[in-house]
C-alpha cells in the first residue's frame, strides 16, 4: 500500500521553494512546487493534499486571496493551510490570514524544526482520516454484501418453501393414490391363493407369498411417505411437556418388538420440555424402535436414554449396543430413503430418522448421530430450554 502523502508548496520565488524543499525533504512526502496561484490551483484539481505551505506576498493573486478561493471549494476547503511570511505581526495581517483559512502563520526565515513538526502533525491527521474513510467505505461495501446475501437468502427461502410445499403435496398425493392399486394387488394375490389352491405349481405357489411381502413393504413405505409429509404439514401445539410420559407411551406401543429378548432399559431423569406432543413422542417411538430393532443379534440389548442440559438447550439421546455403522457416512443417516444395512438384514424405509430431524428442526433444535461399527449407535438431539417465567414485581 503506498502511504506517501502530497504536500502543496507555493512561493513566486524558486529559491525559497527550494529551501522548503529541502527542510520538508522526507521519504513519504510527496512536495508539490507551485510559483503562482494559477499552478496551484490546477494541482489542488488534479491531486489530494495533506497541507499547504503557502507564501503571503506573491504577485497577481497574492496568499490570502488564493486561500479564501481553497476554503470556497468542497474538495479543497479542509486542507490545512501554514502561512509564511517575511512581515509577521500581530495585527490586522495577521488576523486577515486565519480568516482566509491559514491554520498557522510562520515568518521568515523560516526555522527548519518547527516548520517540519507543523507539518507532521497535519500529515499524520490527514492519514488518520483517510483510514477512517477506507474503513468507512470498506464498512459501508461489506453492509451492502450483507442487503444483498440477505435479499439473496429471503429469495432462496421463497423459493425453497414454494418447492417444499409442492413437495409435499406431490409426496402426499403420489402415496393417498398408491393405495389404491395396491389394495387390488394384494386383494388379487389373495384371491388367486382362494381359487387355485392346490392346483398352482410349486414355482406359482412361491411367487403369491413373495407378492404378498412385496406389497406389505410397499404399504409400510406410503404409511411412513405420509406421515413424513404430515410432519412438515401439520400445524405445531406449543405446551410443557414430560418427556418421560412421551417416551413411556411409546415404549407401550414398541413392546411387541420387545417380547421374548433380553432388553436392559436404562433411563435418567428427563427435564420437562416445550413442544408439540404428538411429534415428540413420534421422534421417541422412531428412536427407540431403531434401538430395539438395531439390536437384535445381541443376546442381551441395553439401551439407555437421557439428556445432557446446557445452558440453552437440553441434549437428549438413546444409545444402543446393536450393530452400528460407518460413521463416515453419518451424514446420510437422517436423509429420506438412506439406508445403513441391507433390507435384507434390517426391515425399514429409510424415513423414521428423516421425520426425526424434520420434527426437531420445526421445534428449533438439531439432531445427529455417533456410531461405530459393531459399537452400537447413539443419536442425539436438541431442543431449547423453556424460558422460566419470571416473577411478577408489585408496584408500589
């Protein structure tokens, strides 16, 4: 960057220019020579200055008038103006000086010090004020960028909402109108089981069941394609709530999948929370049916659920002994369709965690997972703390 700075010298006579130049003769000044005020005005046109050193009696236009035409312009009126003359007193000449602008009147002989000391100080307020307009401007560009990534962002989220909406009107729609045709499969399959009986041959006999399952799977996709778009669509209840009556309700729904294996539930005190319960017992009921169903080669499951409170939010996890996964691929784990094992090994469609996230970003909190394979798996999340009502204070 180059911090060099102008500075403005006029005098009608060259030699005393040449002495100014030579006192003033520093490595970051840039001295400007003018012998008249026609030259010096067209410099002040062209360049910026950080001061003028400017000679009282000159010829033609003498200091003080050229001064009061520096303090008329807007670009030139700040510039400090050092006086010098060989006839300094203190009267009425002196007086018509600062009203014509000077900020400082020297005589001559000039002396070298105080003449280099004036002059830095002006040189050092004129860079000062320069970094604050470069700041200014730099503040003021980087508020723009800020309007415009904002204008940028509210336009994004239109048009994300828009394609959301359409989303899940179409993801509604496609799977309200599946079931239909799926509800003849199946009524057809099982028809052709009634009529033919014993006549089907053994290939025929093994492709019904295989039907059968085939549309079983596909009716349990729609159910959870529905109750993922219901998710997004439905108005949100805000109330307290007790995450251990939630996570006791669904745990009453799970114990099918529970019975006759070994589980170990290990379960720590829960805060109370705010949110809509419905959701929140879904987000309990998916979580806990992946322990359940994640730990099923283990001979004795252990799933322990509790929650870690920070001073804005409450963490809330389930962790389980089962399986486990890559954790490489943990950022797919809460997509729609994402799958970590084989259909074949583990039943699922892929959506229960995808709902989970859906449901704990519409209450404000996040959610992610930590596993590793053969490990067990533990998927965290989020809510905010409620606010704690406040005391209410009698006036007096």
């Amino acid at each position: 960057m180059n911090n060099s700075v102008n500075i403005l010298l006029v005098d009608d006579e060259a030699r005393n220019l040449d002495v100014l130049e030579s006192i003033l003769q520093v490595a970051d000044y840039r001295l400007v020579r003018a012998q008249n005020a026609d030259e010096a005005l067209h410099a002040l046109v062209s360049e910026s200055f950080a001061a003028i050193v400017l000679d009282v009696r000159m010829p033609g236009m003498t200091g003080l008038e050229l001064a009061q035409l520096i303090k008329q312009r807007k670009k030139t009126q700040h510039i400090p103006i050092i006086f010098l003359t060989a006839y300094y007193q203190e009267d009425e000449h002196v007086m018509q000086g600062y009203v014509a602008g000077a900020v400082d009147y020297l005589s001559k002989p000039v002396n070298p010090d105080i003449l280099r000391s004036k002059v830095a100080v002006f040189v050092d307020l004129f860079r000062k004020s320069r970094a604050l307009e470069s700041e200014i401007a730099e503040r003021r560009a980087a508020e723009q960028r800020v309007r415009d990534l904002n204008d940028q962002l509210a336009m994004r989220v239109t048009e994300l909402g828009s394609a959301n909406s359409e989303l899940e009107a179409f993801s509604y729609s496609v799977s309200h109108d599946l079931r239909a045709p799926l509800r003849q499969v199946v009524g057809f399959a099982n028809s052709l089981k009634k009529v033919a009986g014993d006549n089907l041959d053994a290939r025929a006999a093994e492709y019904i069941p295989l039907i059968q399952d085939a549309a079983t799977r596909m009716g349990r996709l729609i159910d959870d394609l529905l109750e993922f778009s219901r998710v997004g669509r439905t108005e949100m209840v805000q109330e307290n709530v007790n995450p251990r009556t939630l996570l006791d309700q669904a745990l009453q729904t799970l114990q099918p999948g529970a019975a006759g294996r070994r589980v170990e539930w290990q379960i720590g005190p829960l805060p109370e929370i705010r949110g809509d319960p419905a959701m929140l017992r879904q987000v309990w009921a998916n979580l806990l049916d992946n322990a359940l169903k994640f730990t099923r080669p283990r001979d004795c499951a252990r799933i322990e659920v509790g929650c870690q409170s920070q001073p804005a939010e409450h963490i809330f996890f389930v962790r389980d002994n089962g399986v486990g996964f890559d954790a490489s691929h943990a950022n797919k784990l809460f997509g729609v369709f994402q799958r970590m094992h084989a259909r074949d090994e583990f039943e699922g469609t892929g959506i229960g965690l995808a709902s989970v996230r859906r449901i704990i970003a519409r209450h404000g909190g996040r959610a992610w997972a930590e596993s590793y394979p053969g490990k067990g798996t533990t998927v965290f999340f989020s809510l905010p703390r409620p606010i704690e009502a406040q005391p209410a204070v009698l006036q007096a």
